[in-house]
C-alpha cells in the first residue's frame, strides 16, 4: 500500500495531486481500509454508508482551510458516534447505535474531520492484546502473527498500516500508549481532565481518558488541541485554557531536566528494549538535556492498586447492562433473574466476567477496607511520589513496555503476565498526568519498542516539546512496517 496517509501534511500533498469528488475520495479511502483490513481486523465493522453520507460535509474545499478538514481519523469503538455502531468489541452492545456523539466527537465534525468509526479494541477495554475482542483480534501489521497491543488495537493498527492518518483511544491503564509502542507510532494519554469523557463508554471513570495516536508528534499535537478543553458535560474536565500545542513544536530542550526512575529500569524489562531505552536516553543527553536519577518508590504497588480500583469501577460501571437498562438481553429466560444471568452470561466475554467479578469483591462488605481503600491510600503515594519527582525535572523517561510485541495466543491463558504488560503506563493513570509514548527504534525481532515521557499534570506542552525534539533527530517515526511502499 503506497504511503500517502503517513502524514496530515502527505494527505494535503495526495489531496491535491490526485484530485477526486467527495464520494470519490470516501470511497477510496473505504476501499484501501477493505483491502487492507482482511488481514489486519482493525476496524469491526465499515459503515460505507456513513462514509458517502459525510463525504460531502467533510471533503468540501472550505473545509480544507482547517487543520484537521477531510482528515482521516479513525475512531475507536467506546467513543459513541451518533447513529454508527460502537459495541466497545462486545457482544452485550451488539447493535447499539448511539442517540448522541462524544464531544470529543462534535469536536472532529466542528474541525472538519473525517470520523471513521468502529476501530477494533479489547471488549471494554479489558486488555492489552485486542484479542478480547468478541469480534476477533486486530493483527500487528508489522508481523501479522503478533498482537497489535490493546485496548486500542485497532486504532494503533489502522495509523501503523497507513489506512488512516490518525485515530484516537481511550486509556485506563495504557491502553493508547502501548499499542501506539508495540505498533512503532505515536500515542498520547492527556492528563486526566484535560479531554472530555463524555460519550465514552465508561470503564473506570477516575482513570479513562481520550486521547490521539498518530504517526508523528506534529499530527498528535493537532489532534490533542483539537479535541481538548473544559466540557460541561463532563464534571471532572477542568475548566483551564488550552495551550497551543502546535507552538512547542520546533523547540529545543536544552537545559530540560530529566528524570530516569531507577525502579522503571529494573528486572522485568526485556535486553533489547533496556538497549534502545538506554540510546534513547544518551539522544536526549545529546539534544542538551539533563539527565537526572529520580525516585518513585511506590511504583511497585501500582498494578497491584490498578487491578483492585480499575475492576472495582468497571464492576459498578457494567452494573448497568443487564439487558433491561442496557445491553442483549436474553429473550429465552424463564424469570427475571434468569434472564439477568443469561442476558450478562452470554453478552460478556471472560476477561470482562474475570473484572467484574475481581471488582465486586473488592468492594464488598467486610473487604472493602481492606482492598478498595488501601488501594487509593496507595494511589495517593503513587501520585506523591510524581509530584515530588516533578520539583526537580521536567519529564521522566522510562519503556512504554517492557517486552515488544508478543504472539497471538501467548499471553491469553495467563492474565497475571497479560497485567504486568501495563507495569510502566499504569501509573501516569493513577497519577492522572499525561504521558506519551513515541518509536524509539526496533528490538531484536524486528518489532518497534517504545520510549514513555511523562510530565506533571497539564504539561503536556513539555512532552510535546521533548517527543518532537527526540523525533526530529532521530527519525524513528519513519520506521514501517514492509507492507508500506515509500
Ligand atoms: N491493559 C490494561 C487493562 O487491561 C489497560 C487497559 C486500558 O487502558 N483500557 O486494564
């Protein structure tokens, strides 16, 4: 497949040496995803109809004008766009077409975007593969035998296989930034608050949020202060002006300070992916900034906290699809409480049984102290530890994930090794900071590894800043997978 979604700034140049009708271009966007998607699942369903329906709107020459007018932007399916389905890759919303958009949504239309719904996921966002997809896993375009990482999987496989331009995820516990790594692109988590929620369907609504994978920091920027800023819909988005996250663009970091925390660069972390890390940070030293030991102590706690407070929201969140408020209902049932056990039987699949039932516990009587509340008195130290580590520097370096991309099928029976995949993005999530992974070369399999910076909430400036910075002089970003001509 030829590259020319590899940019915003390749699709103008494709836009204008190959000129088409606004139906023309839709449908040769939906034919390229088609051809391409046999393959790699990452869309679970293609709404042509919804393509021409909009072409005309978002392809219009006026629109143009706008940054983000007639571009390609996939969307993953727990983002509710209106009268598309969107069943978070679950059976228990087979079917569901929201009344309503997200925000984040109405946003991409006021800028001209062109919405593609529907990007393939883990079911709820349980997961860190996309194999717990009811609709079948996304594959890794760079090696079709290897997961694309998860949640968003879909999202990160349709950026990294140039179907789209860019995409947006949700991330709980690093659901955009470790497929964006596993997939060689780029991924931002915004702090919590910064983006709305509302109109994404909830997983664990203290650590959700919506952000923009990308293949470079400049189309993240744009996206991000494209969909950023106070929402009233949404009580815990804070009402603070956004920055323009295009003018740290260009800039350079000499004299930024940061911070390596030696937990993150500990066992655990695969040889080659501890190599690239190690470079990675030495092109930072080079580019003029200060590298500096800091501590997190309680990091160590932090999947252990995240898999007590993440199942024990989505627990009360997926409270609600028992087939009468929401979600399949069972139509064979013989009273109402069989029908509530067949309706959530038959329309979860195990890993969302696995949470719902670890967070039910968590929360019960008798154990809620002893799990719940000890876990967010330990939340409030991982935190701490942040905000003391941001007095001396800027941003902290550390893997997005310890292992590159592993095989289909090799972590699925054993969810304690599928949790510590998340070991170093769950918690910038629990802290609630932004943080961002970008391509930071290949391990030895050939498979991208990532590099995460994190920063103090709301500076997602500096890691703008940095990430375009480290990008510009290394050119990692323009790594892709064979499948991609020039
Ligand atoms: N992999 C993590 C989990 O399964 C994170 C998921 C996410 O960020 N949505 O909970």
């Amino acid at each position: 497949m030829k590259d020319i979604f590899k940019s915003i700034e390749a699709y103008r140049l494709w836009e204008k040496e190959e000129p088409r009708s606004p139906e023309d271009k839709a449908s040769f966007i939906a034919d390229r995803i088609d051809v391409s998607d046999r393959d790699l699942n990452a869309f679970i369903t293609l709404d042509r109809e919804a393509f021409s329906r909009k072409a005309k709107a978002a392809f219009s020459p006026e629109r143009r004008k706008s940054p983000l007018g007639g571009v390609p932007v996939a969307v993953k399916s727990n983002i509710c766009v209106e009268g598309e389905l969107t069943t978070c890759a679950s059976r228990m919303l087979e079917g569901f077409r929201p009344p309503y958009n997200a925000t984040v949504i109405e946003k991409l239309d006021h800028e001209g975007a062109f919405v593609i719904s529907g990007a393939n996921m883990d079911e709820f966002a349980f997961g860190s593969s996309c194999e717990t997809s009811a609709y079948g896993p996304s594959r890794n375009p760079w090696d079709e035998d290897r997961i694309p990482g998860g949640s968003s999987g879909g999202s990160a496989v349709a950026v990294s296989s140039g179907q789209v331009v860019c995409a947006l995820g949700s991330d709980t516990g690093g659901s955009i930034r470790q497929p964006a790594s596993l997939c060689g692109v780029v991924g931002f988590k915004p702090t919590y608050g910064r983006v709305s929620r509302y109109g994404l369907i909830a997983f664990a609504s203290s650590l959700d949020q919506i952000g923009p994978l990308a293949r470079n920091v400049t189309d993240c920027a744009t996206l991000l202060k494209a969909i950023s800023g106070y929402d009233e819909k949404d009580s815990t988005s804070v009402n603070i002006e956004v920055p323009d996250y295009c003018a740290s663009l260009g800039m350079d970091i000499k004299g930024m300070k940061v911070g390596m925390p030696s937990e993150y660069f500990q066992e655990g972390i695969d040889g080659d992916v501890q190599e690239r890390l190690r470079e990675a940070v030495k092109a930072l030293e080079e580019l003029g900034a200060e590298i500096l030991e800091v501590s997190l102590p309680h990091t160590r706690y932090a999947v252990s906290c995240y898999y007590i407070i993440g199942p024990a929201e989505a627990s009360s969140n997926l409270g609600r699809y028992d087939g009468v408020h929401y979600g399949y209902r069972d139509e064979e049932a013989r009273d109402m409480i069989d029908m509530y056990v067949r309706s959530r039987t038959e329309g979860f699949g195990d890993e969302a049984k696995r949470r719902i039932i670890l967070g039910t516990y968590a929360l019960s009587s008798g154990y809620y102290e002893a799990y719940y509340l000890k876990a967010l008195k330990v939340r409030t130290c991982i935190a701490e530890d942040f905000r003391k580590a941001f007095e001396v520097c800027d941003a902290i370096v550390t893997p997005t994930s310890p292992t590159t991309a592993f095989r289909i099928g090799e972590k699925s029976n054993d969810p304690l090794k599928m949790y510590l995949s998340d070991i170093f993005t769950i918690p910038a999530n629990l802290a609630g900071i932004p943080a961002v992974s970008i391509p930071c070369g290949l391990g030895d399999n050939g498979m991208p590894v990532g590099m995460q910076l994190m920063a103090a909430p709301f500076a997602e400036e500096k890691l703008i800043r940095i990430a375009h910075a480290f990008e510009r002089n290394t050119g990692f970003h323009e790594l892709k997978p064979g499948t991609i001509e020039d």
